[in-house]
C-alpha cells in the first residue's frame, strides 16, 4: 500500500502542478488570451468537491477499486488534455483529469492509516511535490524544443495504468453502525484545520509566480523562480518524518517558518529575497497538510471512508476558495498586502489551535516540579 501511495502521489503531484503551464501552452495553441481558459485550472478543486461529497460511496468496496477507477481516469484525462487540438477535447481532459486525481487524493488516506499516518502521509506527499517540480520542467523543456509541451503528460499515463493493474479485489468498508459516533465539534475541528493548511499552501502555489513579476522578473523566468516554493516544500516534506518521529511540534514550528517567509515574500521589493522567502515559506508549510489530514483519520469513531471522504471536501473547498480570496485581496490593495493580510492570521490561527490541542491533550503533563518551582521532565 505504501508503494501505491508514493505512485499514485508522484503521478498527482506531476499532473495537477503541470495545468498552470498546459493552460498557457494551450491558450498559445488555440490563438486565444490565456484569461478565457483559466477556468480549466479549477477542474481540480472542483473534482475535489465532487469526490469528496460521494467520497463514502466510492470507497464503500475499499480503498483498492477506488484507486484502481481514479488511476485510470487521470490516466485518460492527462492524455486526452495532452493531445486534445480544440478547446472542447482539452477541456474534458481537464475535466477528467481533475476529478481522477482527486479521486487520488481520496483514496491517500484510506490506504495510509495508523499511529505512523502522519509520517506515512507526509513521505507521500514529499513524492508528490519533488514530482511537481519535474512537471512544468518537462513542459518547458519540451516546448522550448519546438514540440507540443502538453505532451510531457504522457509520461504519467505508464505509471497510471501499471497502478490500475496493481490494485487488489475490494474488501468492503467496516459498516457505520452509529457506535462510538465522535463528537461533531472535535471533527469540525479537525476538518477546519486542513481547509487552514491547504489554503496556506495554495495561496502560494497559485500566486508565487504573480509575485515575481512584481518584483520585476520577466513572465518565463517568474514562472520559472516560483518552482522555489516547490523546492521548499519538497525538501520539509522529506525530512518531516524524522522529525514528527521525534514527537517534535511541527505545525506550531511549521507556522512560525510560514510567517517568517511570508514576510520576506510580502515587504521585500527585488527578486532574490522574494526567492529565499519563498523557500523558506514552502518549508514551513510541508508538514501543515500531511498533520492535519492524519488528525483527521485518527479521529476516535470516525470511519475511514467518512474521514477520506472530509478530507478530500476540506482540500478541494481551501482550493477553490483561497487563492480566489487572495486574488481578491490583491486587487482591492495589492498582492504584496495581500499576502501579509490572508497568511499570517491563517498561520496564527492554525497554530494557536494546534498548541491548545497540544495541552488540552496534555503536552505538559510529561513536566513535574521540583522544590523551588523548576520544572524538570
């Protein structure tokens, strides 16, 4: 399962992170002004949606149909947006495209549980984002050579199908019997907290390169120096079990790098602090996502697939909704205030709700006092 997940993940990560860069090559394509296809970069949020509304249903068999259904969708939507030659056939690619790979997302979790959830979840999405830094490479490579950069999809149709096949028989889901239903505000909770770390992740990941061009890049250089987030956050990611293994607070510290990057993104006014601050952003924001989704699982009472399903819905609603909120921000102000306006109180928010978890659980209970008033452990 754990082999499944990185595959399925690197192939998501390639995939969902190349739609920006095929929106543009395929606007170049089609003669029209990229601004009338930008809806097709939402197909993703709104699969998410779609998913995780019927996410019960289709998990009702188990993990493994699901998987083998969303690997062979986003199979079919990464090759018929590659090679579709009108806006209609690229559109449904896109359509199907966004709705497998959130069917990926999905189906994560379900496959991913346990004590170790959070440490397994965030290796996978380390796969995910060191993948989404090789997508809009391949695109550009392959456009700069002359051919269709669109066609750099291809490459994940292989794996796609070789993960089809590999999915085992259905083992139907526990039933929801109404035992031990968990208390409706701890899961509100816990479903908030994702919508607050994906939408951190997303206001970067869809405005970094905007960004840039304040700063005074050109349009394919920006495009280019926004990989940096990528970079950062594939870079937390990987080395965020270790540390979660090691019982440390990462999304409190993962907050508070956050706000450090986002800082130097927002008030510095050349290039390469603007760079450095996204590195530093996406390293702070690698473990938000993989934490809050496995507190999730690990609800007491929770069935997996009712846990799957509310984790999907949560990243799809940050996904459609954040960077949405931030464009608007900055239009209103600008996007260097923007930043500072929408990040940091969301940064705040998440972590002060995670340090009151923290103690209402008993973080300091490992602490006893000494005569005197010193504490020792």
């Amino acid at each position: 399962m754990a082999r499944q997940v990185v595959l399925a993940q690197a192939a998501l990560g390639f995939t969902v992170n190349s739609l920006g860069a095929c929106l543009v090559l395929l606007a170049r394509d089609l003669g029209t002004a990229p601004e009338e296809l930008l809806w097709l970069s939402s197909s993703f949020g709104a699969g998410l949606l779609v998913v995780g509304l019927a996410g019960t249903v289709a998990l009702r068999a188990g993990p493994q149909p699901a998987l083998r259904a969303a690997a062979l969708v986003t199979a079919a939507g990464a090759a018929v947006l590659a090679t579709g030659a009108t806006a209609a056939v690229a559109a449904a690619g896109a359509l199907l495209l966004g709705l497998g790979a959130a069917g990926l997302v999905l189906v994560t979790p379900a496959l991913l549980r346990g004590a170790d959830a959070a440490a397994g979840l965030a290796r996978a999405n380390g796969a995910a984002s060191v993948s989404a830094l090789l997508g809009p490479v391949a695109i550009g490579g392959l456009a700069a050579a002359g051919v269709s950069g669109r066609l750099a999809l291809l490459a994940t149709v292989p794996p796609l199908l070789l993960l089809a096949a590999g999915a085992r028989g259905g083992t139907p889901a526990p039933r929801d019997d109404g035992a031990a239903r968990p208390r409706a505000w701890r899961v509100a909770g816990r479903w908030t907290a994702i919508v607050v770390a994906v939408s951190i992740e997303f206001c970067f990941t869809i405005w970094a390169t905007a960004r840039l061009l304040d700063a005074g890049l050109a349009a394919g250089a920006a495009a280019a120096a926004a990989a940096a987030f990528l970079a950062g956050m594939a870079a937390g990611r990987l080395g965020a079990p270790r540390l979660i293994g090691r019982g440390v607070p990462v999304v409190p510290l993962g907050c508070a790098v956050v706000v450090a990057g986002t800082v130097a993104v927002a008030v510095t006014t050349t290039p390469p602090p603007v760079i450095a601050g996204l590195v530093v952003a996406g390293l702070g924001v690698a473990p938000l996502y993989p934490v809050t989704l496995a507190r999730l699982v690990q609800t007491p009472g929770l069935p997996p697939a009712r846990s799957a399903a509310y984790g999907t819905l949560a990243s799809g609603t940050a996904i459609l909704a954040a960077p949405a909120a931030l464009g608007a921000l900055g239009a209103a102000l600008d996007l260097r205030t923007a930043y500072l306006v929408a990040v940091l109180p969301l940064a705040a928010v998440l972590a002060a709700a995670t340090m009151s978890i923290r103690w209402r659980a008993g973080g300091v209970s490992r602490w006893r006092c000494r005569p005197g008033g010193r504490f020792r452990r």
